[in-house]
C-alpha cells in the first residue's frame, strides 16, 4: 500500500521483490522487478530525494541559473495559475533561486506573478522583470509534513501580457532540523 522511492544517480536499479498476505489465505508467489530509477525534477533542481508534482513546469534549458537548467512555468491563462508542489517533513530551512518575466504591479492592483507557499501560507512573491533572486525560508520544527508550492499567477485582464509571461525556479535546497550537523 505504500509508495517507495529509489534514490541514487538517475538510472541506478535496484531489484524489487513483493508478497501479498492476508489472514485465512495462502500467500502469494514472490514477485521480482527491476526497478530503473529515472529522471525526475528534483534532478534540475538539485533535490534528486524529493518528489515533485506539477500541472504545467516544465524543464528549460535555455535559461540557466549558475550554468544549470531551470524549470519554467508553463503556458497560464488569464485568472489561472499553474504550481510545482512537494512534501517535506519536519523543521526545516527551504532556499531556491527565483525570477520572472512578466507585467509589474502597479497600485493596489497586483498583475502577474510568482508565489511561494508554504502549507497554506503565501510566504514570498516576486514580479515584473526581475533578476535571479535567492530565497531562504525557516520552517519551524514540527513533526508534520509541509506542502511546498510554487505558483505563476496571471491575473484576470484579458489578454495582457508583458516580457515571457512566466517564473523560473532553480537550485533549491532543502536542510532538515534531522540531517543538521
């Protein structure tokens, strides 16, 4: 029932073997696999250990970030976000590199833009044509999971768009309260 992860270099295998058991049943046969591990965006972002869901990121070679790829938000609609999210557990401190290439607010009035999240706490924004930006966050120690996301946000004016339209993300660090020497 529950999931696993193979770490190591991008395809490093490891054999898999499983049984099914269940009271008042013979159990099963063992079933064997090899299992390849493959690349995944923790690999561009520096973080092969954590698992990474996205609705749209993609990777981009073409703008780099100290000589490494990046991910890059995909295509958003006006009033739609796109997000990369992860879990981490535990007490923490979260750094990454950030940019945008998109319209700068202006007024009370925000425009276009990248967030980032933690659990259900907007924790950090950037916006316009921004630099490469580092950014470091303190997670309190806590025994819990936290969902990291990071989201581009169009807003809901139709059809304007400035620069790229889009965020990038690149070399982001996670140090646990645990693996702190």
């Amino acid at each position: 029932e529950k999931p696993f992860e193979i770490s190591g270099e991008v395809g490093s295998s490891i054999q898999v073997k499983a049984r099914a058991f269940r009271d008042d049943y013979e159990d099963s046969p063992v079933a064997e696999a090899a299992v390849t591990r493959v690349w995944g965006i923790g690999d561009t972002l520096g973080v092969p250990d954590l698992m990474f869901t996205t609705d749209g990121w993609v990777v981009d070679s073409q703008e780099t970030c100290d000589g490494r790829e990046t991910m890059r938000s995909g295509p958003t609609g006006d009033g739609e976000s796109n997000a990369l999210e992860t879990v981490v557990h535990g007490g923490g401190t979260i750094s990454f590199t950030w940019r945008t290439s998109c319209e700068d607010s202006s007024g009370d009035f925000i425009w276009d833009r990248a967030e980032f999240w933690v659990d259900e706490e907007c924790v950090a924004k950037v916006e316009g044509e921004s630099e490469w930006t580092h950014v470091s966050y303190a997670i309190q120690h806590s025994d819990a999971d936290h969902r990291l996301r990071w989201l581009y946000v169009k807003d809901p004016d139709m059809g304007t768009a400035e620069g790229d339209d889009c965020a990038w993300l690149a070399a982001l660090t996670w140090e646990s309260e645990t693996t702190k020497v």
